[in-house]
C-alpha cells in the first residue's frame, strides 16, 4: 500500500510536473532580480579603494531593495523587467548616483522613478522622460524638488473633491503645505532647474489667486437671485439638481458645480441641451469674488499660504512653466512626501 507508482504522459507542447512538492515560477524571483542588479553594479561601477567599494556596494544593494519592496507593493508583474537591458541600465544610474551620496531622500525619489519606470515595458515617451528623470533628479537640491511640486500641482492639476472652503482648507494642508517650507526666492534656483531641463522661466507670469479661483470657479462665487435665473428663460423648477445654495452667501444660490467643465459633465447627465446650456454658462461668472477677495481668503487659511503668497509673488515661481521631465520629478516628489500618487500617464502620454 506504501509504494509509489509515478507515471505520467504529455501530448505535443505540454508541460508535465510531477512530485510532493512543486513550485512554479514564471519569472524571475526578488533573489534573481537583486543578483542580476548586483552583478551589474560590480561590472560597471568604477574601482574604489576597499572602505569606499565596500560603502558603495552597501548603498547599491539597499537602493535595490528598496526598489524590489516597492515593486511588490506597487506592481509585482514588473519585476521581470529587470531582464531588460534598459531597465538595468536604468537602475544601475540610479544605484551610482545613490552610492556617492547616500542620501536617504535621494534614495526614495530614485525608487520611485524606478518603479514606474520598470512599468514601461516598451519605449515611448514616458520610459524615456522616467530615464531622463534618474539622471536629473541628483542634481536638484530638495528645495528645488519641492518647487517643482508645488507649480506642479498649483498649475498642472485639480483636485475634484474641492467643493468647499472647508475642503478647500483640506486640499491646501495635504497638497501643498507639506513643500513650502523649502521654497526660496533666489532666482539660481530657478535658473538652475531651466539649466537642468525641468522648466523654463517666461515673460508672463501668472497669479495664485488667479489660478485657484479658475480652477475651483464655484467656491468664490457670490452667488445670484431666483429671479437672476429666471431671466436665462428656463424654469427654475426644471433643474433643481443645477442649483444650491451659495456658499459664500446663503441667502443666494449658485450653480451646482466647480467650474465649466464640471458645469458641461453635470448638464449631459441631466440631459440639459446646450441651447439651455449656454444659457446657464454665464451665472458661473456672475458676481465672481475678486482677486483681492480670493487672496484673503487663501490667507485666512493657514500661515503657510501668507509665506506661499510672498515668495510666488516675488520670484520666478509665477513665471516657470513644466517641461515633462519636471512634471515627473514633481510627481514623484509628490509621493514621496504625501504618498499621494497620481498617474503619470494623464500629463505624459
């Protein structure tokens, strides 16, 4: 009864297995891909005395660590892209650049790039602006990394959850409080990140207050009468789910939505035709809070924004625009600090 009879037949292109105990791995595993990170860090980097090799070899191996937690967190699939000779070479200028500093900060922005990057299975532009962002981030200054961030999300992004100065207040203190106390007026900051390739500094320039009551357009409004409504013609009982009660005045109302686009999205799902549309489009812009208004407001909601209002008014902050190397470094930034992550894809196609 004890013995052991094993016998097993296979048709064309079958795999057989056969045993107690069977693992299958369809891909490399965490100890390959650490050996294969390894061995081309050794082959590559330069030979330094042995206190110096030993320190560097030290500083490889954790960056590469770091990347294969992150992987399994984030993306497990993605670790068979370490056979890739680009993602070697991609983490391998990402393990030099960490083995002359060992800065832990650096190390994390690096990781963070890295993963994304071993997402990119083929070249387009998003695993090229990821290689180009292993070799630039080195060279910026933590300042520097937060003032991209902060034009980043300030001019690059909008968040739909902004449907209240109270969230408003929220959406300040989680977004953009955590980067400003790096943030400086010297210009060879910004000349800097123009050399480095991560934005340009232009003739125009553009507001804070500008941007957000642009970008959150229902928050600032005064808000209008029944009778303000009724003059566009339509009944004020046709779309009760159009209209609610001002936010800044409660004795008016307002449209239900941020700001046009939202306006646009909210009319399709109540089947609004654009004839009636464009007749509502303008009570957006009625009685709009004033750019001096908005400032004060966005004062009253943190110190933080006082300090953030001077230095953006009196440095090349309101003039730097984002190249796509910029934006992905910002991101990355961004995660890193908050653990906010966004999708690179929406901005780098």
């Amino acid at each position: 009864m004890n013995d052991k009879i094993n016998k097993q037949e296979g048709g064309e292109n079958s795999t057989n297995l056969q045993g107690q105990s069977i693992v299958i791995n369809q891909g490399i595993t965490y100890q390959d891909a650490k050996n294969i990170a390894t061995d081309v860090f050794r082959s590559n980097y330069l030979e330094l005395s042995a206190k110096a090799a030993e320190t560097a070899k030290q500083r490889a191996e954790e960056l590469v660590d770091d990347f294969l937690t992150e992987v399994q967190k984030r993306s497990p699939e993605s670790i068979n892209s370490m056979e890739n000779p680009g993602m070697q070479y991609a983490i391998f200028t990402a393990q030099k650049e960490y083995a002359k500093t060992g800065d832990k900060d650096l190390s994390d922005m690096l990781v963070d790039i890295l993963v994304d990057r071993a997402g990119q299975q083929e070249r387009n532009l998003k695993q090229i602006v990821l290689d180009e962002s292993l070799s630039i981030v080195p060279k910026l200054t933590l300042s520097q990394l937060d003032t991209l961030t902060i034009i980043f999300i300030l001019k690059y992004s909008r968040n739909f959850q902004v449907g209240s100065v109270p969230l408003l207040k929220k959406y300040l203190e989680s977004f953009i409080l955590p980067f400003t106390s790096t943030l400086s007026k010297e210009a060879s900051l910004y000349q800097h990140l123009e050399f480095a390739g991560c934005g340009s500094i232009s003739i125009g320039s553009s507001k804070i207050e500008s941007i957000i009551s642009k970008t959150y357009k229902g928050i600032f409004s005064k808000g209008f009468t029944k009778e303000d409504f009724e003059k566009t013609e339509i009944p004020f009982e046709k779309y009760p789910q159009i209209i609610m009660p001002c936010l800044q005045d409660n004795s008016k109302l307002q449209l239900a939505a941020i700001d046009d686009d939202a306006l646009t999205e909210r009319a399709k799902s109540l089947n609004i035709e654009d004839a009636e549309l464009n007749k509502l489009k303008p009570l957006m812009n009625k009685n709009k809070m004033n750019e001096t208004e908005v400032k004060e407001l966005l004062k009253q909601q943190g110190e933080f924004m006082n300090s953030l209002l001077d230095i953006w008014d009196n440095s090349h902050l309101k003039n730097m625009t984002l190249t796509s190397v910029g934006i992905a470094i910002a991101t990355a930034n961004l995660r890193r600090k908050t653990g906010i992550s966004v999708d690179l894809g929406i901005w780098i196609k």
